[in-house]
C-alpha cells in the first residue's frame, strides 16, 4: 500500500489565527483529495512566525492551542502551535498537536493531541526562541496517524547533527531518535515542521541538513516550510524530503500549495499548487528531483532569479498583508528606482503604482526621459513634479545657515522636499512610499535621513548595487520572453550612478567603484573580516579603512530604515543586532 | 577592625574598553584611599552594558577578559567582564574577575581570577541575555580578598528569590549560598554586580530584593549599579546595601562615584562622588538611610524630580558617548518643545542649543511669543524662520493632489518643511536634532514621519502628556530657587495643546482629554489591561476602542522613532518587542 505524506507549504500571517485556519483547512484538503493518508504543517502555522511578543500574552497561545486542535480537516493533520504551560511562571512551548480524526474535546482538554515540543531553541541570527519558549528534552513520536508511526521535530531540532549551528546545545533529537531507532523502535519516517527564514542559496543547505538527519535516521526525512514574507523575514517554501541513500525532492519556492509525497517512489513525489485567487504564487511551479552526486545548490543565473522572486514577494506580501492597494515611489532615471518601479509593479500591479520624477537644477535630460522609458514600459502611472522653484525659496531663506556650513546640508534638502512630495501623495491617496535605496549606499550612508530613506518598505534594501543591475537583467529578460518592452533601456543600465544633487556629481567622487564596495562589504558584514583580512584579500588599505568608518559612522541611519526583505546572509537589522549608537569602537 | 567595600557606580560606555577600565581605576582609587579594602565594579563593567551584538566577536570577549584582570589598581577589585569560552561552539559567561594584587599573566593565563559566572540569564524586557551567554550552574565565592569570605552573584542572580522575575528559573543563587551557609560555609557578605535599568521608582524594587537576600543570607547584601545612559537605556546607580535587619543604604541616582560601605556600621556608610570633568554628575549626592519600617519607595515629588534627572541623563550622556556638542530643536511656543528645550539646555548647555520657530499661517501670535520667552529665559539661541512662503509655493504646486485627497496629508507638509528646515541646520552645523514628540501623541499617531519625529534622540518619548507638564513645573521651580526666570511661562502651562496646523485645530478635537488619554494608555501599556478591563476601570467604551484602535494602526510610526530614555515600565520598542506590521489583531 502507498504511503503518501502532504507536506503544507503555506504563507501563515503573524497572529491572524482565523484566516491561518482556514489556509491549512484548504492545503489539507487538496492533500486529502490527491492521495496522502495524513498532511504535515509548517512551524507555527497556525499563529504565524514569528510571532515575538504576541507570545508574551496567555490568551495569544490559548487561543492558538485551541484553533490548532480544533481545526476542521478529513485527514490527521500535524499542526505546529505555541503549546500552553501547566505553570504561569514558565514559558510555553514550540509544539505540535494532532488535529482531526480524533474527537476535538472542549478548551483546554486536548493535551493528549500534543505530540512535539522544540528542543533546540535557536536565539541567534533572527531567532530569539529562548525569550518566548521552554524547551523540551525529549523527542516527538506519532504513532499511528495515517496508518504510520513517524518521528516528530521542529525545524533547528534537526541542525544540529549537520553542524549547522553556531553553538552545540545539550542535546540532538535526531541522535535520539536515532538512538531509540537502534533499540528497536521502528519509524517509517521522521517530519520537520519549519519556518526556516530565505536567504540566497538557503536550499543548499536545507537539503544538507535533510541528507544528514535521512542517512542517520535510515528512514526518510521530510521537512514542510513557511512560505512568504512577513515584514523583513521572508521564507522561501522549498519544502522537501530527502531519502538515505541521498536523493531529494524539493517543492517549489515562492508558491503556496502541497507537496505530496511518495515515502517509497520518490520519482512520484507531485506539487499541487493552491488555486485561490490570494493564494502566493510567484516565480514558476517546478518540482526538483536532486540526486545524490548533486549538492543542490543553485547555479548563479537560477539564484538571481531566485533573489528577485524573493524580492517581489517580500513586496507582494508586506502589502497584501498589510493591507496595502497601491504605492508611490520617486522615480529618477537612475537604475535603483528602475528596478524598484518593476519590483513594485511586480508586487501590487502597474496599474496600482505612481512614479514620481523631480527634477531639481541639477536633473539631467537624460534622468527625465530614462525615468518616462521605465514608467511608459512598465504601464504604471507616471508624472512629473518639478522641485526647482521650492529648492531655490528654501536655499535663499536659509542661505547663511548653508553658505557657512557642511555642503551636505544644501544636498540633502533636495533629496527631502522630494520626500514631501512622495509621503504627500501617500497620505492623500492612501498609497505606500516605497524607498528605492540599496544595501551598499545604505551601508555607506549615502542616503538622505527623511529624503530618499522615506518610505514604509526598502525592497533594494538587502541587495548590493550590482545586484541592483542584476536584477534589472532579469526584469529585461522577463519582459522580452513575454513580448513587452524592457524595463531598464541601456542608458540607465550603462551611465555612471549619479545622485544629481550637486553639478556634475557622480557616486565616485564619493565611493570606490560598486564592484569594489560591494565586494569589501560582503567581506566584512557577511564573513566577518576586518580590515587586516580584507586587505589580505587584495584591497588597498586605504580605501577599506574608508568604507569600514563610513560603515560605522552611519549606523544611525541603517536603524531608521523601513523593512526590506532579506537577501543576503546577513542583512542590516536582522543579524546584526541594533548595537547602541553611543558604542566605541572596541579595536581602538 | 573595620571592613569597608566599595561599590563603583560608574558609567560605562559600551565598547569603550579602554576608558571604561580607567573610570574603574579611578573609582577604585578613590575607594582605596578612603579605607576600602577591596571594591567591587558593576555587571559588564568592563564592556558596558549591554554589548548586544558585540558579544559575537570572540575577539571582543577576550579583549575584555585581558582588559578586565589586568587593570591597574591597588586593592583587589571585582570586575564584570565577559568570559571565554574554553569551546568554540559555546558561548561565553556574563562573569566576575578579580582584579589587582595577582599578578597578572599573559594573555589567556587568567583563569585563575574567574570567580564567579552569571546563573539567571534574563531573556525578558530589555534583556536578551540566553541570546549571548551559556549560564552558569554555581554560585560563586571569592575567599580572601581584603580579609573578606565574599559570596558573589550578578543582576538577575539574586532576583528570583524576592519573586520578581516572570518566570522561574531551575535554580536560585541565593538559596544555594544560604544552604551552604547552613552546611558551615562562612561568610562576611555576598555582593551583587548589577546593570539593572531604570524606570520610575525602580529603586523600590531593588531594595526589596536586597533585603530579601540579606535576610535569606543572614549577613550583608551589597548591589553595585551601573549608572548612566547607554541610548534609550537608562541606568539610575542607586547602589545599596541591605542588612538582615532590614537597615539599606542607597546611594544617589544619576552620580559617579564610590558607595562606601562599613560592614558593621550603616550610620558610616559615605558616598564619594567622582571629582573629574567628565564625571557623571546631575541632582543631588545624598546617601539614603532607609529604615526597616520603610518600603523605601519614592513619594511623588521626589519621583518627578528623579524622572527629571532620567531624562536629562539619557540625553546628556547620549550626546557624551556619541560625540554631539550641540543641538538644533523646533520651539513652536507649546508645552513639549518648551520642556524638550529645557532638557536640552540642561543636557548640553544652554549655549549649545538652538532654537527655531517656524510659523505658518495658522501659527498664532502667542505661539511666537511665548517660544521666544523660553528661548530668553534658558539663554539659549533663537531664530524664526517663517515656512509660509515655501507652503504656499509647494501647494500650489500640488494642490490637485491635496484637495482630493485626506486632509492629513495637507497638515503633514507643514510639519516636513519645518523638518528639512532643523535638518539643515543640523547637517549645516553639525548638530544633533532632538524629536519633542511625547509618549501620548507617538502612541496615538499625533505626529507626523519625517517631519516633527525627525531627530536623533527623543528626550520626552516615553513620557505621557500630563508628565511632560509636571516636569516643566519641576525645570520652572529650579529655576526659581536659582534666581532665574522660569523657562515655561503660564501661557505654555495653560493654554489647550494645538498642532497648529489647520485653522482653530485643538488636539482635544482628534483625541480624548490628555488626563483620560494617558491613563488609558498607561493601563493598556503597562498594566496589559484590554477594553474591557480598561471599561471596568471606569472609562467610556467608545473613547477606549478609539484609543486603541489608533494605538495599532500608527504602530509604524513608533518603530521609526529615534531612542527616548526609558521612564516608564513599558517603553515603546522595549518592553515591546517590535512586532510585525503585518500582523492582524489575533483578537478578532
């Protein structure tokens, strides 16, 4: 007889408990409907993750226990819900409860529904699960659900054993299984429940850590993952199952649906995507067969369209969930709100974004026309708004305050009256200000505070500038393979990056050439290398002496950008925890 | 023979590991020649606290180890310092040293001086300590030092046993030591190396969990307190010391310097500020006696005094740390940007300040006269720069997007000029901007993004309107007893509060009376109080659901909102883990 498992990769909202419900009542039922005997959930689904400091409230895990064990399905269903203490000065847990088949008994009388509780509690990167959870120390089995009896963990419950964690905690579930497993207790399979957070290439990894728990185990190993963004965290889906001898089927990222697994025929594994009109669905539904001679990782031209799916979703999803319709952004010429125009025509619909050029004295033809191109192929709305006339009263009413001191003064009021300009379309039309900066001139502080930093999400804000190009390839690409005019024309793609707020100004005069910054920062943010070490690598000490103060000094200005979704292993904000403005530097 | 300690209330600067081991030095000297036997430093002294992200860097670790046992001091000293691991896949210990009469070993030697490791990791509230440091699972005792057996705990260590922590840990400090005591342990007094952050009446609670632990010990108590503001962290001092018999001594909030403790005599106990420039020193040196009948907890006149000092702290020593000589304030003739102005001058001095009234159209003339009057009275400089021209040309310019659009966005381009117009000067000059935007008005949206928020630290963020007037009595009564003219003149105290920036606008038209304001949010912030309780409590349903409907609908506009000194038991952003702005309300 088949044994088919559905894992449910869907896009949970923090702390919507009705509408979460509902997702995995559906994901559920499309399981049911294609063959699978039982359905597994992702980490937290029903109360979203994270939720942070929802968790804190009684009634929040009350209330989730009770939605996750009441839930209406026709098949047993593995649900992942913060689980409530027997004790009010102890933490809950990161659980796991059984819905359906069994009669769901009134509130709070469902404790024999519970089958897991996390045992590893990651607070590193952007977890903080020692703040909210209690960990358990001991292991999760189901037996009997669907006619098999499974092993039950919880996302980092099955890191550690791949040496994935940074620190080692005092226990493996999966050694523990395996343990059990030696002593006679038979498993046909061992389920992770995730809301393992997307950055680039994160998959080669996953299936890393599903090799290694399959092969220790000697049983398959299926891993279900959130799906979508919420706020700067995105999760990729890419749900998956990885079998002893080393062959893995990975379910498709950006998309809500099921992956409906075959414990014994992994070439008959299928992906059902969710048909719903507000279902997540972006990038293309193709399952991956990996066999065991590959590592799975993505090759560079699938990652970069794997990053600017990531990047719409992380858009798409901030609005849809927030409830936003429409958007305004300041549209320049330049490549960054290019590429953040297609993003957000990507994410909400052209019809529903207004560009904005704003041309000072310093504007170009050039910048006016680029930005018009952009507008005219995308389709979205489009208009020009001259600041000249406001910049010259502004200047000459504070003209001794600019005259005597910092030139950056006189640049920034520009960049800031088109601030007023974008949040004053936003707040009479209820769209959202999009800020069009990226990661490098953010970490350089070449940003204006209240001026171009304004907005209430920085979809560029974790990609590094020639990352930005990259991007605006695939944007080209797409809309060539669907017969449409690119985006990005090449006089945007090939002028020199100009924040024309000076005349003649280029970011060179300011920066070392992007492929060098971007270089210099990876190197430093994402591999911790210091200065001695990047020089080492091949950069004049000079310049990474410069980029490492500009780095420092403007870390008041990364703290007071809006979300964006992130790309990179380390994104500003999320692993780098806010330190305090007033710090020293330590290595002085 | 006398045994004297001494407490080292310093203000350590996070990162700063060379000038946080001299103020340490300093103190210990002082504590030295006023007949100290051995002295005992603050949780972290060494790094600051708290280091965050910092404590990543293994380097950072064991640079402050080596700083922390190698300091140059006469009489042995206890030094918090984090501790190194022995195991790159573990983290380090929130630890105790001993510091001087040893001699110190080269780099790495030391772990001989190792005499105690934190136990109780708080991960609530502001604290993340599971996030950076593995626990100990023993208490310490440091024998022999200045003829003393000392039992030694850190922060939270001692917190658990007086019941004041959220949840219960799997071992308590204090008793472990007492049980020792009770097997014939000996000892003379047990310390406690505390960061313990302020808010309003605090110190109450510090005093009974002081005394909770005297009494469980049956000998001396002693806390050393770290001092200072560390951005919106404040830290109030207040060392103490508790006997059995319920007898504390507390020494000064807001002061540097050295709590001499007389074991045997609380009537000898001295407070030995520190004499040097840099020194922090705001209100008043005097040591407290406390009584056994007493709870030690501030009457009100005294709290606004001492939230007074908080807030002037916070700001003071942010601009300190960070650099900042001057400060740059709109000064519209209300009641917020006249007490901002007040900290402000306190903070950096009077000369450093400046001023700007930016009338409108809809600006009054009282307005005018009265930001002109706090100006003169504080002697700080004063200009009027009049938005008027540039809001006319700028809606003419858009005023088809204004007249159909909410009237809010109309009023926000006020606020945004007069934002770019302090944010000039502040680029121009090189001074810092300050928000004056109180907790009342963050928390219900009554402000604006980029415009009256714009600034690098938010003196009166955390304080509900109704305090902000209590402290402009408090400026205005120092004033006084100082022979000066009170800077908040009746005007500002009593006419109604308006934004001004639409005609005849009062802030009572959009929100409920400032008294019934802040006291619902106050028992929905920190009391965790929901409608119904808050109805209970006596107010009107329908003016509670408003205020908290729009409580979560300008969540946004709190997590922009640069550091504001912690006063309240509940800031925003601290108590608050940021959630996401995506969430839904889970209670619908």
């Amino acid at each position: 007889m088949p044994r088919f498992i559905g894992l449910l990769q869907v896009d949970s909202t923090v702390g919507n408990l009705t509408g979460n419900a509902s997702r995995i009542e559906r994901a559920a039922s499309i399981a049911k409907e294609h063959g699978a005997a039982m359905a597994v959930s992702t980490e937290l689904a029903i109360s979203g993750y994270p939720p942070r400091d929802l968790l804190l409230q009684p009634d929040f895990i009350n209330m989730s226990f009770d939605r996750a064990t009441s839930l209406s399905v026709e098949i047993p269903v593995l649900v992942g819900t913060p689980v409530p203490t027997e004790d009010s000065r102890s933490l809950p847990a990161n659980g796991v409860v059984r819905a359906g088949s069994l009669i769901a008994q009134p509130n709070g009388e469902n404790t024999n529904r519970i089958v897991a509780k996390k045992q590893l509690l990651p607070s590193y990167d952007v977890f903080d699960e020692t703040r909210y959870f209690h960990p358990s120390n001991r292991s999760g089995i189901c037996r009997a659900i669907g006619g098999m009896d499974l092993g039950v963990t919880i996302c980092e419950d099955a890191w550690q054993i791949a040496g994935l964690t940074p620190s080692s905690y005092g226990q493996d579930p999966i050694q523990n299984l395996a343990e059990w497993g030696r002593q006679g207790v038979k498993l046909d399979a061992t389920v992770n429940l995730s809301a393992s957070p997307y950055h680039a290439d994160k998959v080669g990894s996953r299936i890393k850590v599903c090799r290694t728990a399959a092969l220790t185990l000697q049983h398959p190993f299926l891993l279900a993952n959130q799906v979508g963004g919420n706020d700067d965290l995105l999760f990729d889906g890419c749900s998956l199952v990885a079998w002893p001898n080393g062959t893995v089927v990975v379910a498709p990222s950006w998309q809500e649906g099921v992956l409906l697994v075959d414990l014994d025929q992994p070439e008959n594994c299928r992906w059902i995507g969710m048909a719903e009109e507000d279902a997540l669905s972006i990038g293309n539904d193709t399952l991956k067969i990996i066999s065991s001679d590959s590592d799975g990782h993505e090759e560079s031209a699938e990652l970069i369209e794997d990053i600017t799916d990531a990047v719409i979703t992380g858009l798409a999803d901030y609005c849809r969930k927030s409830g936003i319709k429409s958007i305004v952004l300041g549209l320049s010429g330049g490549i960054d709100s290019a590429v953040a125009a297609c993003v957000a025509c990507a994410a909400v619909g052209a019809e529903n974004v207004l560009g904005i050029a704003m041309p000072s004295r310093y504007s170009s033809q050039h910048s006016l026309d680029d930005a018009r191109y952009t507008a005219e192929a995308l389709g979205m709305q489009f208009k020009i708004e001259s600041i000249d006339e406001m910049h010259s009263t502004l200047e000459s009413k504070i003209e001794s305050v600019l005259s005597n001191g910092s030139p950056v003064a006189r640049e920034n009021i520009q960049s800031r009256l088109r601030g007023i300009i974008v949040m004053a379309h936003a707040n009479a039309e209820g769209r959202m200000a999009v800020a069009t900066g990226n990661k490098s001139e953010l970490a350089q502080g070449y940003c204006t505070l209240y001026g171009d930093m304004a907005g209430g999400y920085t979809p560029l804000g974790d990609l590094y500038k020639m990352q930005v190009y990259a991007l605006a390839e695939v944007f080209n690409s797409r809309a060539s393979k669907s017969g449409l005019q690119p985006p990005v024309n090449s006089s945007t793609m090939t002028k020199p990056p100009s924040a024309e707020l000076a005349p003649n100004q280029k970011d060179e005069d300011s920066l070392p050439p992007y492929q060098t910054l971007d270089e210099i920062l990876r190197l430093h943010i994402e591999h911790t290398m210091d200065a001695d070490d990047i020089v080492q690598a091949g950069f004049t000490r000079e310049v990474v002496l410069d980029v490492l103060a500009r780095l420092e000094r403007n870390e008041h200005k990364r703290w007071q950008m809006s979300p964006a979704p992130r790309v990179t292993s380390k994104a500003f904000g999320q692993g780098w925890r806010r330190p305090l403005a007033s710090r020293h530097d330590w290595r002085d």
